[in-house]
C-alpha cells in the first residue's frame, strides 16, 4: 500500500503501520471491543502463581490514581484473557467497557505485586484491537 509508506514516513522511529484494511462506510459507528497487548519488564521475574491466582478470582480490586481522587477498578472484569510468555513477559487481552478502565502497565503492577520501581524500563507493545 503506498498510504501504508507514506504513514510509515511520518511516524517517530520504533512505531510502524504493519497493516492497512478497509472498513466499510456502516463501520463508522464501531465501539472498541477489546485490545490486545504484550508486556516486556525490564529485569523483573513475574511469578506464575499470582497470575494463577488473578485468573482463578472473580474480582480483582486494582487502585489508581485519578483526576477526582483515587478509584478502585476490578481488573479480573476486564482482563478477558492473560499468559505468562517467559518470566518476564505477558500477553494479556483487555476489554473496553463503559466506567472505568485501567491501562495494560496498571494491571500488570496489580496482578504480579510490583513496585513503582519494578515498572522501570517497561515496554508495551499494543498488538491488536477489536472492533465492534
């Protein structure tokens, strides 16, 4: 495709347009369903039993920061499905819902018990979106 150059062009080095589809005219009214992510930590060893225990929850109070105070989401709500690829990397599918949501970075923090710190060098890669 050449729009898919000339995008490419323009973007900052490290991000790319990978590939283009046409969407008919009734498409425009589509809602963002889901997204897919991988996540890369920077020296951090996530520990298979916290993602266990995340996926075996029916809730999963996450707390975050927000304009009008502090909010607790329910990640377990919205996380549709996460793996553990090696001990240092997550793929995880989000679902984008009315009310709150939480960003890929937020729930990893909360689903593996990590520190701020432990976030540094973190590196999110969005692999996909639904719509619908």
């Amino acid at each position: 495709h050449r729009l898919k150059g000339r995008l490419n062009a323009q973007l900052p080095h490290g991000i790319r347009v990978l590939r283009i589809q046409g969407l008919s005219p009734g498409f425009r009214k589509a809602k963002l369903k889901k997204s897919r992510y991988t996540v890369f930590l920077n020296g951090v060893n996530l520990k298979k039993e916290d993602l266990e225990d995340f996926l075996a929850s029916s809730e999963f109070p996450i707390g975050k920061s927000h304009r009008r105070g502090p909010r607790v989401v329910d990640a377990r709500s919205l996380v549709e499905t996460m793996h553990l690829l090696r001990p240092n990397r997550v793929t995880l599918t989000v679902r984008h819902e009315d009310g709150p949501q939480l960003k890929p970075a937020e729930i990893v923090k909360g689903v593996f018990h990590l520190e701020d710190a432990q976030l540094e060098g973190i590196r999110i890669l969005k692999a996909g979106q639904v719509l619908g």
